[in-house]
C-alpha cells in the first residue's frame, strides 16, 4: 500500500499551507512540519510554536521536525514537542543550504558520523520520544552516508527518508538512484524514498525501480502540483475537470490566511510571489505569467491578475477537449 508524506519546505510548508492543501486537495498520508531550530537559546520561537499547535493541525498527522548539531538542544525540543501530545520527532540531516550545512547541520552533519553516534545515543538514553530521520547522501560526497547507516543500525528509528542528493547538489542535478538503492541494503530501518517525484509518470518509474518501497515524500513537486497526490494515490494522471476552480479556492484561502497573520501588503505579497515560483509550473500556457504577478504592486491588482490567469488557463483547457 502506498504511503504519501509531505516533506517540509521551510518558508513554505506551515499549517496555513497544510490546511488548505488537505482541505481542497488530500492524498497526503502524513506531514513533517519544518524545522525547529533553538540555536542554542533553549527558546522556541512563536512561530515555531504556532506551527505544531494541535489547534493548528486538527486534521493533520503532523510528525515535528529539529534541526541540531546538539544533544542538549535536541533534548529541549524532545520534551518540549512531547508536552504538546507528539510521541515522535524527526531529526533533519538534510537541509542542504550553505548557511545551514557550513554550521554542521542538515546535511553538513553527515561528515561526521561520530558526532551523529553521540547524539543519539543520549538522546536515547535521556527521553522515550520515537525518532526518525531525513538525510540526503552526504553534504560533499554521496560515500558519506555510508558512514552514517551503521550509526543508525544502532538505534530504533521509525524510519529513515533518503533524499539521493548531496547536500552540494541542492536541487541540481540527477538524484543518485543507485546509491539509494544500496542503502536499501544496508539498513534494516524502512526506507521512505524523497526526491524528484514530480508526476504521476515519475513515481510510477521510481516505485519500478524500488518495489520494496512503500513509503515516498514529495516536497517541491506538492506545491507546484498539488493535485499530485491524490493523483498518485488513485494511479491516474487525469486532473479533475474542475482543476482551476479547485486551484482558485485554494489559492484565495491560502491567501487570506496569510493577509490575517502577515503585517503589511508587502509581505503578503512577497509570501505569494514565493509561492508562485512553484504554482506556475501548473500553468505551462502561461509562461508570462510569472512576471504578470511580480508587477502587482497591491493586493487587489495582484488578486485581479491572478484570477484573470486562472480564468485563461482554464479557457484554453477546455478548447483543448473541444
């Protein structure tokens, strides 16, 4: 049976994102929430909080996510989620961005499976949460993760999401299918497969390529299609005849539930443009429409240009089943 998890992309994947994708979309069998990241403070910040708020997440299996380099800072985030009524929390070893990796975290940590050793092993031994983990091959090297697998035969995780990428590669490039495959052979943890799953014709190539995998992430591909999911689950690469009203629903209540939390025009609109780098990918007729959007300067022009794209997407979908 096939299982669906939404990867977290920060700045994307909050709980106002969550919530209106289930709502109006589905498919997605379990969520992990962006990282929580103390940096040493023992503080977590509002918006972190707010993030994993039950309240938040009423319809959701939603699976808290820390990033760290520290045992004591993943103890902190351990009791506090745990407080909140989560048993499971989910450590990235994969976050490939320079800023992030360069302070030996995310993937930047994979170098060093000694110190991964240490962690876990207090970690562990220090409080009964589950543990999961999301790694990608290793940050300069795909042979670091190699280093790594033995570490994590040692411990009882729930699962294991490899992202076949180095951490250098960030998104480029061609996702690494044969060192995935080799870690199927070395772990004896269930292997969730993440990367590169961006329709339906993809995943059925990836789930030829690992029968024994059940369990798969989508991380960019749900936002920039996020019909996808339910699309994979149903095995059918055929959108709803409704798509772009569908779309438009959700895109409006996305929107206002940024325009309640966000101060400002400017950062509403800036949380929508950053949105759009992936939306449009949906809407391959349209190529200037990217640029349409970024001109709009308030909140009515924007919302005017973006119904009007819509709109002529969905004409020119149904002159095409004419």
């Amino acid at each position: 049976m096939v299982r669906l998890h939404a990867s977290p992309l920060q700045g994307f994947t909050d709980f106002r994102f969550r919530n209106a994708f289930q709502r109006f979309f589905g498919g997605i069998d379990q969520y992990i929430a962006p990282y929580i990241r103390v940096s040493g403070k023992m503080e977590i910040k509002a918006a972190n909080e707010g993030d994993i708020l039950p309240a938040n997440n009423l319809s959701l299996d939603l699976i808290p996510q820390i990033i760290t380099k520290d045992a004591h800072e993943f103890l902190f985030v351990a009791k506090y989620v745990q407080e909140f009524g989560y048993n499971e929390l989910n450590w990235n070893l994969g976050c490939p961005y320079p800023m992030v990796a360069k302070r030996g975290m995310g993937s930047g940590l994979l170098s060093k499976p000694e110190k991964i050793d240490e962690i876990l092993e207090r970690v562990s031994a220090e409080t009964d949460i589950r543990l999961s983990v999301k790694m990608r091959l290793g940050y300069e090297s795909p042979q670091e993760i190699f280093r790594v697998l033995p570490v994590l035969e040692k411990y009882p995780l729930v699962n294991i999401t490899i992202h076949p990428r180095t951490g250098k590669q960030l998104y480029k490039g061609e996702v690494d299918l044969k060192a995935f495959e080799e870690c199927i052979g070395q772990s004896s943890h269930t292997i969730f497969y993440n990367g590169d799953i961006t329709s339906v014709q993809s995943f059925r190539d990836m789930k030829d390529c690992f029968p024994t995998i059940d369990h798969w992430m989508i991380g960019r591909g749900l936002i920039a299609d996020p019909f996808l999911p339910a699309m994979i689950k149903s095995d059918s690469p055929v959108y709803p005849e409704n798509r772009y009203e569908v779309f438009s629903s959700f895109h409006d209540t996305l929107f206002d539930s940024y325009e309640e939390a966000l101060s400002g025009p400017k950062h509403i609109l800036m949380k929508m443009y950053s949105f759009w780098e992936y939306f449009i990918q949906s809407f391959p007729n349209s190529p200037k429409s990217l640029k349409k959007i970024k001109k709009a300067q308030s909140l009515s022009v924007y919302r005017e240009v973006v119904k009007q794209i819509v709109h002529e997407e969905a004409v020119k979908g149904a002159k095409l089943k004419l």
